[in-house]
C-alpha cells in the first residue's frame, strides 16, 4: 500500500493510473477503522483496479469541540488493517492539506431539507462541513465510484447531494453498502471503543428497539409500536435525540403504514457522553 500525506502526490499518482485505463474506487474515513469500514474495501477492490482509502478527521464537521478532541485515533492499527486487506492508496492528509486557502471564503452548500431535518437539526452545521471536506476529497481523488455505508443513512443523501451540485453525478456511481453489526446487534462505530462495559452492554437497545418496530409495525398502529420502542431506549438510559420512522426519501415523519412507500427508522441517542446513530430500513 502507498501512503501519501501530500495532496499534490496523491493527485498525480492517481491521475497517472486514469490514464493507463485504470478505474478506481474510493473510500473516505476518519480512521478508527473497523470491519465496517474495511467491508467498504472490499466491495472497492471487487470492482475497481485501484482502491484508495482516506482517513481524515474533518474538524469542519463537528458541532462539538469534545467529541472532535476525543475522537478515537489509532493509525498504526488503521494501517495494518487496510494493508491486511489489500487497500492501494491510504491518504492521510494534514489539515492544512486538506484546506490550503485558511482565508477562502465559506461556501454554503444548498442541501435543503436535508439541512434541518434529523441529523442536520440535531447538528447544525455538520453537513456543510461533511461537504466541504468530501468536494475536496472527490476534486482529488475523481473517483470512478464512491463508497459509503447505510450506517450514515443521511450522509449518504447529503453527499449525493453534493455530487450531483458538483455536476458529477454521470462521472461518480455512488454505492452504498450495508452495515456491518457486532453480534448483539450494535452498528460496528469507531465511537463503540469510547464507550465502558456497563455503557457497551446497554448499547444494543437501539438494534433491539428498532427491531421490535420492524416485528411489529404492520400489526399495529404505528405510532404506538414506535412509543414502545421509544421507552426500550428511555429505559435502558439513552437520552434520545431522535427516533423517528420516515419517508426514506425525503426523511418526513409517517403516521401510517402505507405500502407503496419505502420507510427508513433514523434513530440518535447518548449514552451518558457518547452519541450513537443507526438505522434501519421497513419493506
Ligand atoms: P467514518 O469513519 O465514521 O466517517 O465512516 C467512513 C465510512 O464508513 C462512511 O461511509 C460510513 O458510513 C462507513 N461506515 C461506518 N460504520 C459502518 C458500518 N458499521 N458498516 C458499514 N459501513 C460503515
């Protein structure tokens, strides 16, 4: 695997492999790697000839300067683990590699509802940065195909988005690949390793709970099927920013069943300092 940290390298070295023909696939990250992330990989190297993995903590999208600080960083262990599974290119850009121009001016990307819905509520300001950093990324890399995981369900809407207000969504397919779960259920997070034994233990509530909606909902009224749900992760001590079922469209809340629709649950919690996000899609 080759590590570049100079964005100029990264540039024309992947450049030089387009023009020998070589398509490649890209997978952005903030390190702490784990099988989720690693799965991303794998579904790169099936389909591409070259598979380029980032890891960068974007600073421009963290509403909370604690949860930025804290941010799990272990990139010995990211390296062996990405060599292990055959990734080609790791880059590993400082800050200002990434973001040269310190005085440029803040672009606003218009991501409307997506903005102020759920995630974009809860974090205002999270998703402008999570373009920002990707438009550079994918102005770098120009990957054939981009990875992400269902496990950002929002992200990936915001970041198709973007692709396609970049005008560069006949250039860039974008596949987006299922969560990896610990056995309990619990959505494999970089966050997971923050949190303690009685903290982890509790955590698969959110698997558990949503769950429950998917068992339940076509048998009852919705809106009750999700109360319940909803005291299964109050009980067990999550503090709960959202738990929502949705149009998995255009994220508006549903008060009934309706079949010709796809509904998405969208859920977002703290256990004590730790927040945790999931999701889960109803046929
Ligand atoms: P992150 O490092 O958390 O920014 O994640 C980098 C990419 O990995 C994003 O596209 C995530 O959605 C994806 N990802 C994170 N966790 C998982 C998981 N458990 N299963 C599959 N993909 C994941």
């Amino acid at each position: 695997m080759i590590l570049l940290k100079n964005s100029n390298d990264l540039y024309k070295l992947i450049d030089s492999q387009r023009k020998k023909g070589k398509r490649n696939g890209f997978v952005p990250t903030m390190g702490a790697l784990h099988q989720g992330h690693i799965s991303l990989i794998n579904f790169s190297k099936k389909e591409n000839d070259l598979t380029i993995c980032s890891i960068f903590v974007n600073p421009a999208q963290f509403n909370d300067p604690e949860d930025f600080e804290k941010y799990p960083k272990t990139v010995e262990k990211d390296i062996h683990l990405l060599e292990a599974a055959g990734c080609d290119i790791l880059f590993l850009p400082s800050l200002t590699e990434v973001y040269p121009d310190q005085e440029e001016t803040v672009r606003n990307y218009d991501l409307g509802f997506l903005e102020t819905a759920l995630e974009g509520k809860f974090r205002p300001g999270h998703f402008q940065g999570v373009c920002k950093v990707v438009h550079r990324l994918l102005d770098l890399v120009k990957p054939d195909t981009l990875y992400l995981g269902q496990k950002d369900y929002q992200q990936c809407m915001v970041i198709t988005r973007l692709v396609e207000l970049m005008k560069k969504e006949k250039e860039i397919k974008i596949v987006i690949c299922p969560t990896l779960r610990e056995k309990d259920g619990l959505a494999m997070s970089s966050r997971n390793t923050r949190l303690n034994d009685e903290e982890r233990k509790k955590a698969s509530a959110i698997y558990l709970a949503m769950n429950f909606i998917k068992e339940n909902y076509k048998n009852d009224i919705i809106l009750a099927v999700k109360e319940r749900a909803l005291k299964m992760l109050t009980e067990t001590g999550f503090r709960v920013d959202y738990f929502e079922i949705v149009d998995a469209k255009n994220l508006t809340p549903i008060n009934s069943w309706n079949s010709n629709k796809q509904f998405v649950i969208l859920v977002a919690a703290f256990l004590n300092k730790i927040r945790l996000i999931d999701n889960m899609m109803l046929d």
